[in-house]
C-alpha cells in the first residue's frame, strides 16, 4: 500500500523541519508518495494567494496532509485548510520527554481543541472608528462533534479522566452551552471520570499539579493557549506535534508557527514535526512505524542530541540523521 500524503512546508522554519520529517520518514517500511504544495507568506508575496487552490485540491485527494507553518498569513492559510479538511478536533499532546529538562517532569496531557468556531469564526467587524466587536459562536453540533472525539480518544488511549476546561461563569451563554453539551456526552461514557474547570485556574493548576490532569476538552482560543502553555512545562514549542482531525481527512503540524527569529540558521528542533508524522501514521493505521519514528525521536531526545531551543548545539540536519540511524 503507497500512501499519498501531501506535503505544506510553508514558511520560516517550516521550510527546514518538513524536509527533516520526509527524510526521515523515508527510513520507514512504508511507501509514501510525497506531493509538495505551496502556502503562505513567500507564496502569496509572488500569487498574491497564501492559499492556492491547487494545495486545497492535492489536500483533499491526499490520504493525510503534513503541515509546516505560515508567517503572517497564518489565518489565511491554516484556517481555510482546516476549514476544507472540516478538521473538528484539535489534538495536542504535551508530554514530558525522559532526558529533556522539564518544568514539570512528569506532565503528560493531551489537549482535545474545538477547532471551527469559538472566536476564531472572523466574524470581527468595527463598529465604529474606535471600536471594534468579535462574535464568538458556540453550537450544539461542533461542541458534540468534539466532545464525542475527546471521549472516544480518553477511553481507546485508555485515559481515566477527561476534564471539560470553560468560563460559563462568565460566558454563560456561549460556554454555557459548551459545558452543556459536554456534559451530556461525558453521560454515555460512565467508565471516564469527568471534571470541569475554570479555564483560568486551570491555567495555575497545570504549572502547579500538571498530573492532575491527563484528557483536557477546550473551546477554540482557550486550547491554544493552553496547550502552548503546556509547551512551557515539557521543554518548549519545539517538542509539540498536533493533528487536526476531519470525518475523513486530517493534516498534521506541530504545534509551533514559523519562527522567524530562527529561520534560516538550520537550528530548528525537528522532533515537534517528526512527531506529528508519528501521529499522522497512526492516523493511517501504520501503528508500527508510528512507534517506531516516535521512539527514534525520544530515544535521540534521551541521548542528549539537542537542538539549541533545548540548551544543545545540534543543527537541524544532524537531529535528522540521528533519528534515522536509530530508525535503520
Ligand atoms: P508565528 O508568528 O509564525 O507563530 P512566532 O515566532 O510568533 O511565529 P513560534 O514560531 O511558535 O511563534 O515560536 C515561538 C518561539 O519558540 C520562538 O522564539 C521560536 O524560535 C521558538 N520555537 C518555535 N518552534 C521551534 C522549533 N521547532 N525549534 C526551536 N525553536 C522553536
């Protein structure tokens, strides 16, 4: 079986740890068929498109999609294609690597994100010419969609909790209802433990107590940020892959933008992308190499091989080569 999987690069150093990942998702026993497409800044500086149609079109034949990062265009790009593959889950897994200097050693969560709506709709207008209004949307249906996505994860992972992270103290209505609905998913799963949480003192209990906690339900922006706020707790952006999952698609990127600041020094840490390729082959019901290319990148993390972002002097290109001759 050759699986066809299209490749977005994009910007900055998306432009560095998506070849890292190709190569060394080609040490794999697995036939892929990479299809390379354009997106973002440098694509639209020279279309005037960050977004070509025909990156949509190879997306949507593709059996799965690898995502690097987009600069400024990032809501340009990242959002329609979410928006094409009608990726209703967000997954990001923040787990605290043996060998790595971590804030919290022993955190080991996985983010479930909201990933249509919430305040991320850009339905932003001003009103008048010194203010402005954002509508955030909360519906049964995208709450029920990933609600049901987080349980199914928590109870095939063999998670024992799922806790549902809101502000319906303030947004009564809008998170209201996503802790509603939430909730009544949360019914038909009895064997999962559920809590709900405030969102901002879910913020100081995961610096503090970050074991508490092991599947964390979101809305849109909420599990953004706190997601990369676990980033901060297991070693940086630079370790975090995500997987942004549809009814019959999905594209994968790690967690991290374009970092411009290191862009173009082949600096990059490339375990956050070769990990989400690691998701991605799950995704394809490759479990095998999934563990395989996933325990190449921790095994090289616990050797020490470390790139700058992680108090190393290793370059991008020489991670890469450790992680395949751990693969070969
Ligand atoms: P963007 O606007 O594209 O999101 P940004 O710089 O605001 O870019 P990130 O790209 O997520 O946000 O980077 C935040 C910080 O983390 C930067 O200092 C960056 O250098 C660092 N960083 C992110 N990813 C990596 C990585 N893979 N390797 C090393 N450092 C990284």
């Amino acid at each position: 079986m050759s699986y066809r999987i299209a490749i977005i690069p994009g910007d900055g150093i998306g432009q560095e740890v998506i070849p890292a990942t190709t190569r060394a998702m080609e040490a794999l026993p697995v036939d892929f068929t990479f299809v390379e497409v354009p997106a973002g800044d440098e694509h639209a500086a020279e279309t005037g498109e960050p977004l070509p149609q025909e990156t949509v079109d190879v997306v949507m034949e593709a059996d799965a999609t690898l995502f690097g990062a987009a600069g400024e265009t990032a809501a340009d790009v990242i959002l329609p294609l979410r928006e094409a593959v009608d990726s209703f889950a967000n997954v990001r897994p923040a787990t605290a690597y043996p060998g790595v200097d971590a804030v919290q050693p022993d955190t080991n969560l996985v983010f479930i994100r909201e990933n249509t709506e919430g305040v991320y709709t850009g339905l932003e207008q001003d009103v008048t010419g010194d203010a402005s209004t954002l509508t955030r949307v909360i519906t049964d249906r995208a709450t029920r969609r990933v609600a049901e996505y987080a349980y199914e994860y928590a109870s095939e992972g063999e998670y024992r909790s799922v806790t549902i992270a809101h502000k319906a103290n303030v947004m009564r209505k809008t998170d209201g209802r996503f802790l509603r609905v939430a909730r009544e998913v949360a019914e038909t799963y009895p064997e999962i433990e559920t809590a709900d949480v405030l969102m901002d003192a879910l913020a100081m209990h995961l610096i503090m107590r970050p074991t508490d906690y092991e599947v964390i339900l979101t809305p849109n922006l909420a599990g953004d940020m706190l997601s990369d706020l676990a980033a901060g707790l297991v070693g940086g952006l630079g370790l975090l892959p995500s997987a942004n999952i549809g009814p019959d698609r999905a594209v994968f990127e790690p967690v991290h933008g374009s970092a411009p600041d290191i862009a173009g020094e082949c600096i990059a840490n490339p375990a956050a992308s070769m990990l989400s390729a690691a998701m991605l082959l799950d995704y394809l019901d490759e479990s095998a190499a999934a563990t395989t290319l996933e325990s190449a990148v921790l095994d090289v993390l616990a050797e020490g091989v470390r790139t700058p972002d992680l108090g190393g002097d290793t370059t991008t290109s020489e991670m890469t080569t450790a992680v395949i001759e751990r693969i070969d």
